[in-house]
C-alpha cells in the first residue's frame, strides 16, 4: 500500500493531477487547512506545461519545451506535501483506494493510495485520435511535442503560401446536474484559433509568406468562441474579417476528416486548406467516465463548491468538472481555490472572516496577436452577466509574458487580483 504521506493519522487528501488545477488546489489546500491534512499529489509527469504561451513560443520559432515546462516538485515539498510520479489507473469510490502504475521506468507494479478525500484534476483527452487524417495532415498547439511539430514545419520551408484552415472539433456536453445558466457550448475552448489566427497572420507579414487573407477561421455554431459574449465576438470578426480580410465560415457542426488538401465537416461542407490547425473534442478519461459520480459524457459532477453531493469527499477542479466550461485554465484556479476553502472548513480551519467562495465562473483569457501585443478578455455574457471587456495592445502582451513568469515563480498560487490589475493598467 503506497500512502504518500497519509500514514500520520490526519485526514489524507490526494490530488490527482498536477498541471493548473491540480497544482494550484494542493497549495491552496496546504494554505487554507495547514497541518490538519496530509497532502499527496500524482501526476504521471513532474513538470506543469503552460499551455496557453505555446503559440508564442512556436510563432518566435523556439523550442516550447524550454521555457514552458514547470518543475514543482520544489513547490510540493516546501509545502510539506508529497508527490508520487504514477499513472491514475483507476478509482474506487466506495472503498477510496486509487490504483496507480509509478510511470518513471516501465515495467513498474501496481499499487494502492488510500484516502479520506480526493480532488480530480486529470483534465481531458484532447481528442486528436478521433479525427481521421490529424495525424498525417493536421497541425496544433495543445502540447509541446504538436507545437514543435508545426514550428518545424513553418520554418524549415514546410508552408508553401496556401489557403489556412483554423477552428476546432465539436465539444459534447453532459447536461446531467449543469446548473440552466451554464449553457450548452459547442466548442470547448475557442479563444486558441482567435489566437492563431492573429498570431499566423502576424507571422506571415513578417516572413512575406502570405497575410490574414490566407486564412479562414471555422467554427460549429454561429459565433466563434461564442463562450465570450456575442458583442466581443463580432467586435473581433470586425477586426479580423472586415479589417484584416480573413475568411469566416460558420455552421461546420463538426470536423469529419482532414485530408491532404483540406477539411471536410459532417454536414457536407468543406474547406480547402494548405495548412489545417486545429483543436479536437475535449473528452473524459475512460477510467472516470465508468464512474458513478459523472455526467452523460463523463465529466464529474459536482455543486457550486466543486464537491459531489453523493460522495462529499470528492471534488473535482478544471477540465474534467462539469461545471468548468468552457474548458480555461482561469476556471479551473478558482475551482481549484474554492475546494481549499471546503477542505480547510471541513476541519475547522476557515478563517471565519474570509468570505465563502462559490462557483461564478467569468470566461478570461489573453490571447497573442504577434507583433508584441495581445488581447485580453474578460466576460460573463456567456451566464447572463453583465461584464464584457475586450482589450488589444502592447500592455496586454507583456501581461502574458508576466503573467506565466509570475505563475512560476509562485508555484501556481498567483494572487487574484493579479489578472485584474490588467483591465486598470491596459491601452
Ligand atoms: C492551445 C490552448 C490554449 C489555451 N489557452 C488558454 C488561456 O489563454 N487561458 C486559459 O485559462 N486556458 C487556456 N487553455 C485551457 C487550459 O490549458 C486548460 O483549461 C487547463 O490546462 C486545464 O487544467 P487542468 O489542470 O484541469 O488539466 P490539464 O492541464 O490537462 O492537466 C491534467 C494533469 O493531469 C495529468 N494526468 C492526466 N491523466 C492522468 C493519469 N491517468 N494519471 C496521472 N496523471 C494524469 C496530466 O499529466 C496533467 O498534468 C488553453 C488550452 C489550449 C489547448
């Protein structure tokens, strides 16, 4: 029986999964509930990947891997906890026993981590495999190894000036225990192809390969990243179709193949393209989806405090909760921040004068448009809100840039406030 630290009699609380929602609950945790618990961590790599600056990386033509892999380690154990390097095989709810394989050399044996509580943050499978023709003809920049692979490509000579095809594969939703203002989404995160598409064009300027003409931004529904609020959304077609010439087609309902020369949907239309970037379906984790805490397409299911109401002692923070959509890193951290609060009150450790944080999701992201500047979003039109904020400019880049230095330096636990700050000192 492999226990991490929980052999010392405290309540022990595994968090599987240590990329930005899992990181971010078992410091807070440690923060928030001190030395009342015992905190294990599993991930089956020990580095985070900062995902949303892969782009940059690519477009500047640097190699992602070197500046966006995080090692936490040095976090988890200045913070008391442990952390094992395995893959999460397997869940058992009634008995709380996670079945894990150690994944540093192969070949390792099967064991068991007991717990008391246990926080989900083992995100989603990015789909690729369920798209014919991905690997062969198709391009992204969910991961290192994808964006190296398409940084290869732009700069060895592999573009040769031809039409660019940039969107996303359709998302599926449970609806099982979403809360009516979470509405149904069809992509999962569609803020990367606004991202490309501005950063590619940008690229192309620069290297005389083409311009924002050579690309056409698709998307499922009527509105791409409709998740932000229709308003920005046309604010930015604006800018980019009528301003900048690229191309926008709509209503695709979902990739069926990429092939050599383009992209063809499942309702019959079709797109020719040189290039083809795309993102897939966010889908769960077969193991979770066996689950009986999930919802119809295997997300876990949980109450405006991250825990399920059958089972109190699990929680779930980013991509693989349910309420978190659309899929952003920015959800998952106040997720990941509400389930330190509920695990510090279940021992008595709330401070009684900080507030009870409860999920109100706001949809916030900054987005490379190259040339140094970027845009920052910041928006709950998408849950009927009123806040729609939608930024471009020099400033905003450097806010990323800061932004991912800032996360590594603190491990993750960044102050709230610090996104906020944007929208005071901004263009
Ligand atoms: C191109 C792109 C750009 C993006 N830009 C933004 C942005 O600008 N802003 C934003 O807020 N969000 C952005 N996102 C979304 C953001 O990356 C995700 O929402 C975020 O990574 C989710 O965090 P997570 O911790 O829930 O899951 P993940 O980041 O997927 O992490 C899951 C962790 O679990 C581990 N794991 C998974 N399965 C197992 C297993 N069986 N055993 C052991 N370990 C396992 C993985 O190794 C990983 O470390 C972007 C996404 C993409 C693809």
């Amino acid at each position: 029986m492999s226990k991490g630290n929980g052999m010392t009699g405290k309540p022990h609380v595994v968090v599987l999964g240590c990329n930005f929602g899992g990181l971010t609950a078992a410091r807070f945790i440690r923060e928030k509930a001190g030395d009342s618990v015992d905190i294990t961590v599993i991930d089956r790599k020990p580095y985070l990947v900062f995902v949303p600056n892969i782009q940059m990386e690519v477009f500047a033509n640097k190699d992602p891997e070197e500046k966006l892999q995080m090692q936490f380690y040095e976090f988890l154990k200045g913070d008391g906890s442990v952390f094992l390097q395995a893959e999460v095989k397997d869940v058992d709810i009634e008995s709380k026993c996670i079945t894990i394989v150690p994944t540093e050399r192969p070949g390792a044996a099967t064991e068991k981590v007991q717990y008391d509580y246990i926080v989900f943050a083992l995100g989603c499978k990015l789909d690729y495999a369920a798209i014919p023709g991905f690997a062969e003809y198709g391009h992204t920049v969910s991961d290192t190894f994808y964006g190296n692979k398409l940084r290869r490509h732009l700069f060895s000579g592999g573009y040769k000036g031809g039409p660019i095809a940039i969107g996303t594969a359709r998302f599926k939703m449970g609806t099982k225990g979403r809360p009516a203002w979470i509405p149904t989404m069809t992509s999962a995160c569609e803020g990367p192809p606004l991202e490309l598409s501005l950063g590619l064009a940008s690229l192309l300027k620069e290297k005389n390969w083409g311009s924002a003409k050579n690309i056409t931004l698709f998307t499922q529904g009527e509105w791409i990243a409709e998740d932000a609020g229709v308003p920005l959304v046309k604010e930015f077609l604006k800018i980019a179709v009528d301003g900048m010439g690229m191309s926008y087609m709509n209503q695709t309902e979902d990739i069926k193949e990429i092939t050599k020369d383009g992209i063809e949907f499942t309702n019959g239309k079709s797109l020719e393209a040189e290039l083809k970037i795309v993102l897939p379906n966010w889908v769960a984790h077969d193991f979770i989806k066996k689950l009986p805490i999930v919802d119809e397409e295997g997300f876990i299911i949980t109450d405006l405090y991250m825990r399920n109401q059958d089972h109190p002692e699990i929680f779930a923070v980013g991509d693989c909760a349910a309420l978190t959509a659309p899929k952003l890193g920015g959800i998952g951290d106040m997720e990941a921040r509400i389930v330190a609060q509920q695990i510090a009150k279940d021992m008595g450790k709330l401070n009684p004068e900080e507030k009870e944080m409860k999920f109100a999701p706001v949809v916030m992201c900054f987005g490379d448009m190259g040339d140094h500047k970027a845009f920052y979003i910041h928006s709950d039109l998408i849950y009927g809100g009123k806040t729609g904020i939608m930024k471009m400019g020099h400033k905003y880049f450097m806010m990323k840039v800061g932004f991912k230095e800032t996360y590594f330096m603190l491990g993750g636990k960044t102050p709230e406030w610090g996104i906020r700050l944007t929208e005071l000192v901004g263009d």
